[in-house]
C-alpha cells in the first residue's frame, strides 16, 4: 500500500494560494459537484481523468494539491495517490474538502453558495 499522501488544514491552504507560488488546486470531485461549489481558484479534474493534470501541470515537480468534499470523501486520496504513481513528487491532500474550507470560513463560489 502507497503512503498516504501529505495533507494540508485549510489556513495552510489559503496561506499557499496567496503566497507568491501558489499550488495547482484541483478538486477531483465530478464535474457537477465541482459547478455547484467549489475553492476559488481551483480546477476541476474528476478522479476518473486524473490523467487529464499532466496537460494542466506538466511540471511533475509542481506543488499540487488535491480536495473533493469533505474527510470522508476518498476522491481525493484517489487523485494524490494517482498523480504519484505517475510521477508527480509534491502532491499534497487537503482531506478537509471544501466543507473544511467552509469551516475554516473561508468562502466558496459557484451555484449553490
């Protein structure tokens, strides 16, 4: 079994989004969920086309991070799991999702906010 990835809180997160290189955020949830709420600035790459970030990131050493809903939602473990077997050396889980996003009162956009 792979070790679990890295993971990161939300205050971590905005901090990184912020700061002056911030990470590929790529929410693996389907798209749907994605069009209805997700972090600013993130993108959507649904756990089944994991694949599709080498188009996104070709930088295999880029930091990535990677949510879906929320601690109990394993889309995004997938993902990090995924994109470290195909190479990529900085994957980083925020496993708190976008409802520990929330939580942590930061906001979120799309159609049911």
């Amino acid at each position: 079994m792979p070790d679990a990835p890295t993971t990161i809180s939300a205050n971590d997160l905005k901090d990184a989004l912020e700061g002056e290189h911030p990470p590929v955020l790529i929410n693996a949830l389907p798209r749907e969920a994605h069009v209805a709420k997700h972090i600013p600035g993130s993108v959507n790459v649904p756990v089944d086309e994991i694949e599709r970030v080498e188009t996104i990131v070709p930088n295999k050493d880029a930091l990535v991070v990677v949510y879906c809903a929320n601690a109990d939602c394993t889309a995004s473990l997938k993902a990090a799991q995924a994109l470290e077997e195909t190479g990529y050396t900085n994957v980083v889980d925020f496993e708190n999702g976008y409802a520990g996003w929330r939580r942590a009162g930061h906001p979120l956009v799309g159609k049911e906010n």
